[in-house]
C-alpha cells in the first residue's frame, strides 16, 4: 500500500499503488538547471494565454499544461514513468492537503474542481472501442456513464467511480481522484482517433483544462514553480 511522507494514506483503495514508490521532494524543483525551470514555466504560461484567449482548441492548452505538470513531476519525483509520477503525488499528503484547502478557499477552484467531477468517471477510449460503445447517442454524462457500465465497460478513472456510483456514496473531490481522472483525459487524447468523441470530447477535456489551470492557485506552494 502507498503511504504518503506523514505516514497517512490518501485516497480510495482503488487509487493507491501497488508500487513501493518514493515520495516527492518538491525543493528539487529549485535545484533544476534554471533553463528546465524556465521551459516548464514557459509552457504552463502559454497554456494559460492559449486558455484564457479562449480561441484556441482546449486540446491544445492542455497537452502544454501536462507537457508543464510531467516536467516538474518528473522533477520532484525523480520518476521517469508518468504512472509511476502520477502514483507517488496521488499517495502524497502534502500536495493533497494544499488540494483540499485550495478548493475548500477558492471559488473558482472549487467551480472547477466540480465540474470536471461531474463527468467523472472518465472511460478508457481504447476499452470503449474495443467494446464497440464509442457511438451511443447519448448527450447527457450521466446516460452515457449508465450506458457504458450496463454495456461491461469497466476501465475507467477515478477507478473507484463504478463503486461509489453503486453504493449510492459521494465520490471525495480530492487530489488522488482528480490526478486520476486528469491523467485518463491526458491518456485518451493520445490513445482516441481523429474526431473528439465521448471520452475525449471538447466538454471533458475543457473541464479537464480548466481544473488543472486552476491549480495554478498551487504554483507557489505545492507545485513551487515560482521559486
Ligand atoms: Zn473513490
């Protein structure tokens, strides 16, 4: 079972690797060569511009957001894996309790944070496809999400979705579900086809975009980008 640095776990069962993986040093970030520091700035900047223009497709900002976020993951886990990265920050204490107080504190990242849940779970494109259930009809998240778990789909993040959906209890808006649910958008954007459909579709990844541009709230705590 993960545990984070204080010792606690965090997190459904679901969400917590197997892996003994080492936790995150965030000071590291300070001790990268200043031209890392610099381009992984540089890209969550032009992420933001691109976001707040609001003329640009939001696939575009948020793969230079994830290109920013794997960049100083990669930093201050010292992992080269994007599961293994996104495992040992989803297991982490720290950065989930400055999650929880940014949502708890900030109107827009609680808006966010919501409505990016609200399409929770978001589904493997390549399970869907496989299963022949990309092409449903349904315009409504909550018919579609029905649809996919009636029809077998069970590859999904956060993975224990499926469950709180059956017991009827609410899904935690917290770090570990979020982080899952960001990295299956980021996931499907590299494993879709050519049109946006369902999984990918622009609704999902512009909430996606919008929660992890919010978290901008963290670059001068948890993610120490300005240092
Ligand atoms: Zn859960």
């Amino acid at each position: 079972m993960s545990k984070s640095s204080s010792g606690a776990t965090v997190g459904c069962a679901e969400l917590r690797s197997q892996q003994d993986l080492p936790s995150p040093e965030y000071e590291r970030f300070a001790r990268l060569h200043p031209d890392g520091r610099r381009l992984i700035k540089g890209w969550f900047a032009r992420a933001s511009r691109l976001h707040d223009s609001g003329h640009s497709s939001p696939l575009e900002a948020f793969i230079y957001v994830w290109i920013s976020f794997n960049g100083w993951a990669s930093c201050v886990t010292q992992l080269d894996f994007d599961r293994q990265w996104v495992n040992s920050l989803a297991a982490d204490h720290e950065i989930s309790a400055e999650f929880s107080r940014a949502v708890a504190s900030h109107v827009e990242v609680s808006q966010a944070a919501r409505l990016f849940a609200s399409y929770w779970p978001i589904f493997e494109v390549r399970h869907l496809r496989r299963r022949g259930l990309l092409w449903h009809g349904f315009s409504d998240r909550a018919a579609t999400i029905r649809y996919f778990i009636d029809n077998g789909a069970t590859e999904c993040e956060p993975k224990c979705r499926v469950r709180h959906l059956t017991e009827g209890s609410p899904i935690p808006l917290d770090w570990p579900h979020t982080l899952s649910a960001l990295y299956r958008v980021r996931c499907n954007l590299f494993h879709g086809e050519k049109s946006l459909q369902s999984e990918d579709d622009k609704n999902i990844v512009s909430a996606a975009l919008t929660c992890s541009s919010t978290c901008d709230h963290l670059t001068s705590s948890s993610y120490r980008m300005n240092l």
